[in-house]
C-alpha cells in the first residue's frame, strides 16, 4: 500500500510538470508583456523647440521564444507624445533620427535597419532567452506620423520589428532614445513639478501585447536662463571713451547651456551633457547623421533703437574663458542667430535701421554647476554734433537663447533643420546705453528793446580752456516768449555756430556777430546774428555746446542814465552728477555747467 501511493505522488508530479510545459508551449501562462518606464527624464529648456527628451525603456518579459529557423514575429510600436515631435526628419519618407533599440547592443554591434524599405525580419532560435540580439538587426529609425495639420506631428511609428519573447527566465529591453520634442509649446506651466513631456506606448502584433504604464514623462519643463545686463550714459559731444558693457547670461539649471559634443556617442542609455545625443557615424546615410546637432547653445543679444551714427563691437568670448566654461563669438550669423563662423577675436558689427544682433555659442560647458557667462558690447561712434553723430536717444537690448523660430513648427526634412532651436521669449528690453545731448540752455529773465531802453546779449562757448576739455562748438536756438511792441513775439532763430573760445554779441534793436579769433576750423563763413526790434520779454537760448554762459546788459539808449547787467540762468542739471537719473531732475533733461548760480 505504501508504494502505491508513493506511486499516485510521482504521477501528479509528472502530471503537474507536464501540464505547465504543455501550458507554456502554448501561450496558456506567462503572456508575453511589457513594462514601460523612462530612463532619467532630463529637465528641458521651456524656451526650446528641439528639445532631448529622456529614453523610453520597455522591459517585456514572458512568451514563447521562436523555435529555431522560424520567423520571428514582428511587433509595430506607436508612441504618442502631448507636444509635437521635432526631431529631426531625415528623408521625404519622414523616417526621423529618433531610433528603436533592442537590447542595448554594444557599439560595435549596432545594426540599423530601415523596415519602412527594407525586410529587417530574422529567425530564432528556440530555447529561453531567445535571439541574441547582438549580432543581428537591433537599430531601427522611427517615422513621424503627421496629423491633420501639417503642425500636428506627435506620434512616432516603428512598424514590423521583430522582437523575439525571452520567455520566462530572462527580460527584452527595447529602449526609445533620441527623440526630441516642444517644450515651448507646454510652457513652465504651474504646481510643484511644472509642466512635463510626457509619452504613452502602444505595442501591436496579431493581437495587442499588454503594456504596463501610465503616461511616462520624459522631460520636466523648466525656464533655462535669465538675462541682465549694464548700462553708460554718453554725451553726443565726446567721444565714445571705449567704454564695454556687460551682458550677462545666467543658467538655470546644470544643462541649460552645453556645447555641441563630439561623435561617437553610441552608447545606449548613456547622458551626454552635450547637444548632441545618440550618434553612430557608421549607420548607413542618412541616419548617421541621427542625433547630432546643428550647434552648441546659442546665446543671442538683441539691440535695438540704437543711436545713429553707432557701431558696437562684441567681445570674442565671454569674460572667462575658461576649459570649462566658455563660449564664442558667431560672426555672419543671421539676425536670428542661424548660420555664421565661430571665432575668438572681437568683431565690429553695423546696426541696420537701429538694430543688430550679437550672438555667442557655448563650446564648453561644465553641467555640475551653475554657470553665467558674460559678454560686453563697446558702442563706437565719432562724436559729429553738426551732423547729429551720434544720435540721441537710449539703445536698448534683450537676451534669449539662439537660433530662434518665431513659429514653432515641424520643419520639413527639405528645410535648414536646425537644432536646438528656440522662441524668443525676452520679454521686454532694457537700456544699456544713452546718448544725451551736449548742450546749454540759458534763460535770460527780461530782455527788452521798447521805449527808450535796449538790451545787449552775450553767449559765450567757454569749452576751450587750459584743463584739456574737448572743445565744442555749434549754433544757438533762440526762443523768445513776450511781445514786440504789442504784438506776436519773433519766431524762434538759430544763430551761427559758435567755436570754443569765441562768443556770440548782439543787441535787440541792432543785431551783432559770432566773434571770431582766426583758428576756427572749419571756418564761419557768415557770422551775422538779426537784430529783434521793439521787443520785450524774457529769452531761452539753447546752445548746442555744453559750457554755455550768458550775460545781458539793460540800458537806456547810449547808456547814457541807468544801466543794468545780469548773468543768465543755467537751465540743466550740473555735468559733474555722474548719473543719468541727475539730467531728468531738470526741465530741460540736459547736463552742462552751472557753476553753482
């Protein structure tokens, strides 16, 4: 009796044992299926329209491997993005530098097949795991799938690759890497996390095979940079001084500025601090050109209403220049930092219509630390107060990040694809230069030529003297506001110029002169001042010279009873207040010489 049922025992273990072989032969357990994951979801510039996203894992277990010889079944992948995807399209068939991985080969063994032409189908070889991966097809691009709107590109294909089930004692990785997507389109968004990339895999054969996810994000939207920047007050009769500026570009986070990388960079799920991502140059064309970018990050001041008549010269690298942290200038750029030639020697650029555009690319860059990389901008301008060189006004600047596309939209593979690009989200500009004018303004409180009594005017330009001053000269705007014996005052006059060191006389009833001392360059050659008969009122000058000073003389006719002198009112604030804020204290908002009246 006992040996019969020690006999009962090994039947139903035989029985059990056989049941789950004949179970796993035919699919009745361990379903073959996947769990999806993203790898290290990056943070990614909320100003960009390319952006890297992270890697999409798929760790698919289960099934049974395909017996040897026999064909090993194709699976199509879907993968659908809540922005649009922006990698780059690398043929009119719309297959992208985005790329499939199974089983993270090694570098040499990497095999591309395009399965959107070619049959990249291969046969198994029966027994757990399955195919080894390492020596047969195991790249694969993917296709961007357009919707409606040629805009609407959020969804990748990879349609008939063959992924042969591990069974159940061993895992299928199959990795998305090199997508990049726009993130300016989410914005930084709001809550704890702001806004995410986030994607959603789908994977089909002859029937569904169950995917275990929720939306994965691979990429937190993050603002990449600030932009500040100095500022310096001239005056129109000076020269320039050589005077930079600083334009400061401050990272927001460890990988908001990288430069380009150098190729290879094969190795799957390995982070590259670089532009680039995955790159294999030995794929077939054109998919060895997958994941390389066009440029570093750009980094791009923009000016504009810039004064006439001024160029500004760009530092050739940022102030430290140093191995890890530097960037450099981009002549020939495009005025939205597209295009041109890296260098390090400073360049001279011309606005047009009051704007330029400097732009500087990063070509080291360390990402353990936040890095702020400064530039200066020097305006030059040969000081021509005749000719109104340089201009008055303030010339303003923004910064963003470059090469900028206004509209952020799929480019088509015919297109300049550039990568990364960006929007330009500036904001507002700020001033980091302001041309004041150089001139005096004199009030004369009462002048008058009626009755018996007449007035003689001086206006002398005192900016020639033993101190070494930059001699001035130009002419006078006389505006007389009172009555000319009753009726409308004159209109305003401007007299002739007035060189440093002369000066301007006249009388109400009888006109006068520029006085003259021979060395004027460039000569007067009329130097009469009209004569303002039977007025009575007060007088502005307004003098294009800043050491302006005035002095009126009231008598009776010859002089002959009474007489009276005054000095004239300096008007502007003093051009010893180093500060632009000290010119808008006055009602004329210029700065010249009071000389504590």
């Amino acid at each position: 009796m006992v040996t019969f049922r020690k006999s009962l025992l090994l039947l139903a273990v035989i029985a059990m044992t056989a049941a789950v072989v004949n179970a796993q032969q035919f699919g009745e357990i361990d379903p073959f299926a996947c769990v999806a994951t993203a790898g290290v979801p990056p943070i990614v510039r909320a100003e960009g329209l390319a952006e890297m996203t992270g890697d999409i894992l798929l760790t698919c277990r289960g099934g049974i491997p395909t017996i040897q010889n026999a064909a090993v079944p194709k699976v199509n992948v879907r993968v659908f993005y809540n922005t649009f995807v922006t990698s780059k399209v690398l043929n009119s068939r719309m297959m992208t530098e985005a790329l499939l991985m199974i089983d993270d080969p090694a570098p040499a063994d990497q095999q591309l097949c395009d399965w959107d032409v070619d049959d990249c189908g291969i046969v198994g070889v029966g027994g757990e795991p399955g195919v080894d991966y390492s020596n047969v097809n195991n790249v694969f691009p993917g296709k961007l799938i357009l919707g409606n709107v040629v805009e609407d590109g959020n969804t990748l294909d990879w349609n008939g690759i063959p992924i042969d089930p591990p069974g159940t004692r061993s895992a299928r990785i199959i990795r998305i890497t090199n997508v990049r997507g726009n993130a300016a389109r989410l914005g930084v968004g709001g809550g704890f996390f702001g806004s995410q990339i986030q994607a959603v895999v789908s994977l089909t054969s002859s029937t569904s095979i169950p995917v275990n996810q929720v939306a994965l994000t691979v990429g937190f939207v993050q603002e990449g940079l600030t932009f500040t920047n100095g500022s310096q007050n001239y005056l129109q009769c000076e020269p320039d001084g050589d005077v930079a500026i600083s334009l400061t570009f401050r990272e927001m986070f460890g990988t908001a500025f990288e430069p380009i990388g150098t190729s290879p960079q094969n190795i799957p799920g390995a982070i590259y601090p670089t532009e680039n991502n995955f790159v294999n140059p030995n794929f077939p064309a054109p998919y060895n050109l997958a994941g390389i970018a066009s440029q570093g990050t750009r980094l791009i001041a923009k000016f504009t209403n810039i004064p006439a008549g001024v160029t500004l010269t760009l530092s050739g690298t940022d102030t430290t220049n140093s191995t890890d942290h530097s960037a450099w200038v981009v002549s020939g750029a495009d005025a939205n930092g597209w295009g041109g030639t890296l260098g390090t020697a400073p360049i001279t650029i011309t606005p047009s219509g009051g704007a330029a555009t400097a732009t500087w690319e990063v070509v080291a860059a360390n990402p353990t630390f936040l890095q702020n990389y400064i530039f200066t901008v020097t305006p030059n301008y040969t000081p021509n107060v005749q000719s109104g060189i340089p201009g008055l006004g303030s010339g303003l600047v923004a910064g963003s990040y470059g090469p900028l596309l206004n509209e952020p939209k799929y480019i088509p593979y015919t297109s300049a694809q550039v990568v990364p690009r960006f929007i330009d989200d500036s904001g507002d500009p700020s001033i980091f230069m302001t041309v004041n004018p150089c001139a005096t303004n004199l009030l004369y409180p009462y002048i008058v030529n009626q009755g018996t009594f007449d007035t003689g005017v001086i206006i002398s330009n005192t900016s020639k003297d033993p101190f070494l001053t930059a001699n001035q000269r130009g002419s006078c705007d006389l505006y007389f506001y009172g009555n000319t014996d009753g009726g409308l005052a004159p209109d305003m006059y401007t007299t002739p110029e007035v060189p440093a060191g002369t000066f301007a006389a006249f009388t109400l009833s009888g006109g006068g002169a520029v006085a003259t001392d021979g060395t004027e360059d460039p000569p007067i050659v009329d130097n009469n001042i009209a004569a303002f008969p039977g007025f009575a009122g007060y007088m502005i000058a307004h003098c294009r010279f800043q050491y302006g000073h005035g002095y009126a003389f009231i008598s009776d006719m010859g002089a002959q009873k009474l007489a009276q002198g005054y000095i004239a009112l300096v008007l502007d604030s003093s051009i010893y207040d180093d500060c632009y804020e000290c010119s808008v204290g006055s009602r004329t908002g210029s700065k010249s010489e009071p000389l504590n009246q």
